[in-house]
C-alpha cells in the first residue's frame, strides 16, 4: 500500500506519511446513567400544579386547535386510550364540574440486579401476590423481589392496579430509557377498546449514542393505574422509540489503574471503516479527539490480553488488529488495516496533541 492510498485512507487529516495536529475541540456531554427512573403524571393537569380546573382545559383546547403544547402530552390522554381527543376534553369538563380528585399515574423503570433472564410477556396485577408470583420467575434474589413488594402493598392495590413490563436494553449502563405514555391501542375510528395495553418508551441517548457499549441490561418497566383503567388479562405491548445503527458499534478500553478510559468506535461501509477516538474525562463527559477513515473491516474487538512491552508499559491488544499501549502521559494506538503486510496506522494521544503515523511490519 502506497503513500497515495495511506493519504486517501486518513481521509486528508494526515499528510502521507506523518503529521501532527490539535484534537478537535468539541465535548459531547453524555447524560449520567441511574440505577432507577420515575415520574408522576396527573390526568389532566397540564400547567402542573396539581389541580384540574380551566386552565388546564384551556391548554387542552389549544393543544386540540394547534398541536402545540409544551409539556408531557400523556397528561391531556384523560380516559388512558392512547389518544388525546374530544372524548378527553368532555371528562376534564365534567371532573371540572364535579370537582373530581384527578386519577395520577407513576412510571417507574429499574435496573434489575439479579435477573438473568426475563420473560417475553408482561402482566396487570391486582394484588401484592400476584406481583410475589410474577417477580419470582425471573427475579432469584428475595432481597430484590421484597423493594417491589414494599412499593406496591394491600393499601397501594386498594385503588390502582400494577401494569409491570420486563425489557431488554441493548445500549448503556443503567438506565436510559423513560416511560413516554401508557394507554389502551383501539381501532381509530372506533370507540371499541381492545384488551392490549401499550407502553411507549423513550431513550434518553445523547447525540454520540454508540458511546454507549453494548450490554445487555433488564429493566423493569412499572406502571400505576386507577383500577378501572387496566384489568388482569389485558396483553401488553411495548413501543421502543429508539434505534442504533446495527453496523456501528463502540468498544471501551481502561487503563490498567482505570485512571484513563478511551472509547473508539467504527462502522465499516463496503471497504472502508470509519473510526472515532474519544477520550472519557470525567463520569459523563467525552472529549472528541479525532476520526479517519481506514481500508478494511473494523479492526478493533472486545478480545485482547495484557502484556509489557520491552519498556515497561502496559500493553493491551489481539496480536492480530489492535494494541493500545498506555504511557505515563498519552496513550499511543495501533491498528492493522488490509493488506497481505501488516499496514498499521498509529493515532497517539499525547497530551494536547495528536500524532498520526503509518508503517508497514510485515507477516
């Protein structure tokens, strides 16, 4: 491989055979993971002080007229179909009315610690021991199953009944995802309720998602209705307003006294990879240091092992693709790209400075 293709293959960032430039400036702020998420959402109570009175069905109204509403929409959903519409607008009149204590809602979404497999299904219960029953499928530890039955009690299932919903998150540790809405799917131009239940979800990702590693992370989804909203039987279905490109994927190495993390991700399009390096600096901050382009498929694995090079410093990589040797002050990377001879590009981050470089070692 010559200098020509060296200079195309870095994308223009390097000259042909070394150069040396400043990281780019940006930072992507990643939102700090949680163990656990909830929120409380009040039937009709849209300016959020608590009450439903007509001001609350004013900003229905406008939501209804113009779409526009700057709030939880889930609020104005007064009858939990699953649309907010005119049939929504005459129960806030006549709670208004009646003076009606408004039916609250709470959405809880926990990081389950010791389940390792999780059912397909989800469930309404109406009582502490079907919640007991339920829970013990998936959850072994009793320490675990016991928050959730001090959280739903004989007092709580006196009025509301449970809707619990396992899930699998793929992307991130903790807790990334939020419950968006709950309610019943129903034919549109029927008023007809069927029996299944839908929870819509949210991801709460930032802009550089594939920072996050892949994992495979149970969550329980959690929640609760007035008891004449949901029944036991009813099916329930979940709605994943989240997607991550199946070809892009992101790998994190640690130094070996975990003082440094650099995350390098690649997607590889036909021939080439594109490759980005981020340096993490503090529990939800990446610095952006740079990107390049590579012939060949992505040569960074999860595989790798330690050892010591003939300086002392620690070393980590696959033998075959990728090593990351980590100094006192930088870290230094090498990966292999195509080619019968090992064609290596080396990215060297050394303080405030990137050094790109690019050799040959053969087989």
């Amino acid at each position: 491989m010559n200098n020509t293709i060296i200079s195309l293959m870095l994308s223009a960032v390097m000259a042909e055979t070394s150069a040396t430039t400043a990281p780019s400036p940006n930072i992507v702020h990643v939102p700090n993971s949680t163990m656990k998420w909830s929120k409380t959402v009040i039937s009709g109570d849209a300016n959020s002080d608590n009450t439903v009175n007509i001001a609350d069905a004013l900003l229905l109204q406008q939501y209804m007229s113009t779409g526009e509403y700057d709030g939880d929409i889930a609020c104005f959903d007064i009858n939990s179909d699953g649309i907010v519409d005119s049939f929504d607008m005459i129960l806030m009149r006549q709670a208004i009315i009646n003076q009606e204590e408004p039916a609250e809602h709470t959405y809880y979404v926990d990081m389950l610690k010791s389940a390792e497999s999780i059912p397909e299904r989800g469930e309404v219960l109406t009582n502490i021991s079907e919640v007991e029953t339920y829970l013990s499928e998936f959850i072994p530890d009793s320490t675990e199953i016991q928050t959730y039955l001090e959280r739903y009690d004989d007092k709580f299932f006196e009025e509301n009944n449970l809707i619990i919903m396992p899930f699998e998150q793929k992307y991130g540790r903790g807790v990334f995802y939020n419950v968006s809405s709950v309610g019943k799917i129903r034919p549109k131009r029927s008023r007809d309720m069927n029996d299944d239940i839908f929870i819509s979800l949210e991801a709460t990702y930032g802009a550089y998602r594939v920072l996050y590693p892949i994992t495979d992370t149970k969550l329980l989804i959690q929640a609760t209705v007035p008891k004449n909203e949901a029944q036991s039987g009813d099916n329930i279905t979940i709605y994943d307003s989240y997607e991550i490109k199946t070809n892009m994927e992101s790998i994190a190495y640690t130094s070996p006294d975990s003082s440094k993390e650099v995350y390098i991700t690649q997607e590889t399009t036909g021939d080439l990879s594109d490759i980005r390096f981020f340096l993490k600096t503090n529990k939800i901050t990446y610095k952006a240091l740079t990107f390049l382009t590579a012939y060949g498929d992505k040569p960074f694995t999860a595989d790798g092992e330690w050892s010591v090079d003939s300086n002392g410093n620690d070393v980590f990589g696959n033998g075959k693709t990728y090593s990351l040797t980590w100094y006192d002050d930088h870290i230094a990377v090498n990966h292999k790209v195509q080619g019968e001879e090992w064609e290596y590009v080396s990215v060297d981050f050394n303080g405030d400075e990137i050094v790109y470089k690019s050799y040959i070692k053969s087989n």
